[in-house]
C-alpha cells in the first residue's frame, strides 16, 4: 500500500507519522494510542471523535488526517497538566455529569472550544455547543450544568483581579 | 478507511487543482470539508485533491457584489462581520442551521452547493438572494447563475468542475425589507425536510414590492418558486394572501417519500414552513399579521 509521512503536533509534541493517503484523522489518533478519541457512528452524528484543530471542534471520523498537515491538534489526553485536572475536568466529575464515559471527551474538548472563546457562556450557548455531542446516560443536564460550573469557577480569579 | 487510495494531492492555487483534475481523468474527487464525501462512503476513490489550501478562503464585500470562495466553511460565514450586513444575516442565519459546530467548522460553502443535494441548507437563501457561482474546468471560467448551476449544468458535469465561488448581488438597501431562513428537520441538528428562504419589500401601504421564495428538500433539486413570486407581486400583505401562496406553494413541490417523512407530510409541511418564512420577512419589515 502507498504511503505518505504526516507532521502534526498534537498535545503540544510533535510528532511525525507514517500514513496512507486515504486514512482519517480518526483512525490515525487511535492507531498511535490516543484512544480518549473514541469511535461511534463513524458519521458525524455523535461527536464522541471530537479533537480540536487549531482550537475548533471538529469530527475526526470525517477529516483525512492529511488534510491536517502541519496543523495543531489537542485530544483529551493533552488537556490535564500532569496530575491537575483542567477546571472543566473536574467540574464533569462534581457534577456526575461522567457516568460510562464515552461521550466525555468529546463533550469536554467541544466545551473547551467554547470557553476558550466564550468565557461567560449561557446556558443556551452551551447546550448549542453540546449539540452535536451525543450522550446516552446522563441525559445532558449534568453535563450542562458541569461547563456553566467550570465557566464560573474560571470567573473568580478575573474578579479578584478587578 | 478509504484504501484505495493512491495519493493525496494539497494543491496551492486554482491552476495546480486544474491541472491535477485533468491529469487524473476522473479517478480523482475533489475533497473540501470532506462531511459529505466521507458519509456518502464511496471507498473506490483512487485520488483525492485537498481544495482547502488552494486559495478559495475569502468573503469580499464590494460595493455591488459580495464575493465568497468555495472553501470558506459555513462556521466562517457565521461569524463574519459582512454576511452578517448582508440581507439581515440570512446566509449566516442559514449557516448556523447546518448540523453541529463540529460540522460547521468543517463544511464549505462549495462543498454544500457542489454535492448537489436537493436538501442543501445555503441552497435556497443564495437562491433568493439571485447568486451566481464561477466554476473552472480545462476551458476556463465559466460564470452562471445558482439555478443553471443546479439545473441543466449540474447534469452536464458541471459537477466535475472546481467551483471557485459564490457571487451574492447587494440586494436593495432601502425600503421597507425583510429576509427569512426557515428550516424544519426532525432535530435542530437534522438534515431538512423542508427549508425555505425568503425576501420581501413592502412599499409605505403595506403592499408587496417585490418577493422572493426559495424551497428546498421538496425537488430533485433547490428551485425559486416564481409563481408564488409573481401571485404576491403589488398585494397587500395579509392572512388571504399567505394562505394563497400557501395554496401555490403545494402545488409546486414535488416532494419524496423516505424514512423521514411521506410525501404528504412534506407538500404539507412546505406550505408551514413557506407561510413562516414569508412571514418573518414581512415582520422584519415592519409589518406583523
Ligand atoms: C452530521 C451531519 C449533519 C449535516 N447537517 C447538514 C445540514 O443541516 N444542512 C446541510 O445543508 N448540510 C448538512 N450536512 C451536509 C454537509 O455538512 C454540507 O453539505 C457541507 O456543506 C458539505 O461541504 P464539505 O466541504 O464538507 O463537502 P465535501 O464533503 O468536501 O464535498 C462534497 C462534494 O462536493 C465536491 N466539492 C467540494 N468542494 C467543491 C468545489 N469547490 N468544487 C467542486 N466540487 C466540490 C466534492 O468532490 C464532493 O463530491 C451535514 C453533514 C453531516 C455529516
Ligand atoms: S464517530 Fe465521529 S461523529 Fe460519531
Ligand atoms: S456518559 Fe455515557 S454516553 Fe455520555
């Protein structure tokens, strides 16, 4: 089979892969043990293979992973510091908004994208960001209710600062 | 996994996609966000060429025309400043229907209008909004209005040519206007049913100067519905007049029957979902029944 070489930074190391020119970006994360990308529909329905590229969501079971060339790409083993949970992290786990799992790293990567952009979310933005992130057990409020948490938590420091 | 594929070709200009195209004699399928190309699963490509690095990223408003390039994503036309400007942000409106934000940062303009499907979101507001697109193949640039694009075009192959962009006429600025995006799909996220776009002027009495409908996901393929157009032209804006064009509305579609709704349901819900978006332009122009 014809192959082709990849270079991407993903979690902030780069990394040089051997790939074929067909495969998704999906397959590739996987096959090199970034298995927190999880596969479900494999159709861009659920969300559950969400990365950041460049800091936007994006389905990865619908990307070629040659199409990311050169590009930054964060999964959720990139987002903790060592043993420090990111805020967002932490507030799914008060919130019990992870109960089997599978769809949370898509969630949390899809809210980060938000709060990155967005600090000070509303309840509506937030489940409009959730929206193509599919969740079989908790039946989204605790998650919803988990990033309006974490948003919050993120607003006390700028608060002292004033 | 696409296996049987040879090579990936990142084309950096028009002129490289064109000359890649013509060298792969049609073994080879343009790829853009890839959100249809990847779905549709037709694994027996055996070339793809990478359109998002060729130069087709950009919205250009000028005085008259506001030009947008085939890959600019439909999460770009959310949150630009000049489609917001442009016809009361109709085709950002639209945009923001399609799918998930995981979709829409991947999903091109190009890629919506070039797959050809008959539920296209950006499909009708661009309709009614008389857009033309430039296509190029081994001969030249070839510029057309949307509709032949999607008509007579489309079936001649248009579809094998690179679509480089959309061009969007200023619609009039002064009176009395409003614009509408209408969708309805099983979920927010859904694909349509039936969209429908619409734009409307009234003059100081209430009266309709001009209107435009455009409908999707009820025809082999997005069309304006003049006669709907024309039967509202000069009339005052009111509950008899929406419930004639309503009438006219259903008489025109010719809508499928599939797994996610029937064929009645659809005629029906055309007349809904037309009648809401007339609707909502007349509000927005000042005028609510
Ligand atoms: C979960 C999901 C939900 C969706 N929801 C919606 C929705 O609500 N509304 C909607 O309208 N669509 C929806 N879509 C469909 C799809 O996202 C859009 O049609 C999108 O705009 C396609 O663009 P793309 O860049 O991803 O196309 P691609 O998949 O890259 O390309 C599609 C086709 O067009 C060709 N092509 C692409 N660009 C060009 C060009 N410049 N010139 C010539 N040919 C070209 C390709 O060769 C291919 O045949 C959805 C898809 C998914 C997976
Ligand atoms: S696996 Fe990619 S969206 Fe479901
Ligand atoms: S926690 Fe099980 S799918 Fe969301």
């Amino acid at each position: 089979m014809k192959t082709m070489s990849l270079c991407v930074t993903v979690n902030g190391e780069s990394k040089q892969w051997t790939i074929a020119p067909g495969d998704l970006l999906l397959d590739v994360l996987r096959r090199e043990g970034y298995f927190g990308v999880k596969r479900g529909c494999e159709k861009g329905e659920c969300g559950a293979c969400t990365v950041l590229v460049h800091g936007k969501p994006v389905n990865s079971c619908l990307i070629f992973a040659a199409q990311v060339e050169g590009g930054e790409i964060l999964t959720i083993e990139g987002l903790a510091q060592g043993d420090t949970l990111d805020p967002l992290q932490e507030a799914f786990l008060d919130h019990g908004a992870v109960q089997c799992g599978f769809c949370t790293p898509g969630m949390i990567l899809a809210a980060k994208a938000l709060l990155d952009r967005q600090p000070h979310p509303t309840e509506e933005q937030v489940r409009e960001a959730l929206a193509g992130n599919y969740c079989r057990c908790t039946g989204y409020r605790k998650p919803v209710e988990a990033v309006l948490a974490a948003a919050a938590r993120r607003k006390v420091p700028t608060e002292v600062a004033r | 996994m696409f296996d049987r594929v040879e090579a990936f070709y990142r084309p950096e200009s028009v002129p490289e996609v064109l000359r890649l195209l013509q060298r792969s004699k049609g073994q080879a399928r343009m790829v853009a966000g890839g959100t249809d190309l990847v779905v549709e699963g037709d694994r027996s490509v055996r070339f793809l060429i990478d359109l998002t690095r060729a130069g087709l990223t950009y919205i250009r408003s000028r005085d008259t025309t506001c030009v947008i390039g085939a890959t600019t994503t439909l999460a770009d036309l959310e949150e630009s400043t000049a489609i917001h400007a442009l016809a009361g942000g109709l085709l950002s409106r639209a945009a923001a229907a399609c799918g998930s934000v995981q979709n829409r940062n991947l999903a091109t303009l190009g890629g919506n209008l070039a797959h050809g499907s008959p539920a296209a979101d950006m499909a009708t507001p661009l309709l009614a909004l008389d857009a033309s697109v430039v296509v190029a193949d081994g001969e030249g640039r070839h510029k057309m209005p949307l509709a032949e694009y999607f008509g007579r075009a489309w079936q001649n192959g248009a579809s094998h040519a690179l679509l480089i962009e959309v061009r969007v006429p200023m619609p009039p600025q002064n009176g009395r206007c409003g614009w509408s995006f209408q969708k309805f799909g099983r979920t927010e996220v859904d694909l349509s049913l039936v969209n429908a776009a619409a734009g409307l002027q009234l003059d100081a009495r209430g009266r309709v100067k001009w209107a435009r409908l455009a409908l999707g996901a009820v025809a082999a393929a997005p069309f304006r519905a003049l006669p709907v157009e024309s039967l509202m032209a000069g009339r005052e804006f009111d509950h008899s007049l929406l419930a004639e064009a309503g009438e006219e509305v259903m008489r025109e579609v010719q809508p499928i029957a599939d797994l996610r709704a029937s064929e009645e349901f659809r005629r029906e819900l055309s007349r809904v979902v037309a009648g809401r978006a007339l609707e909502e332009c007349a509000a927005r122009a000042g005028c609510s029944l």
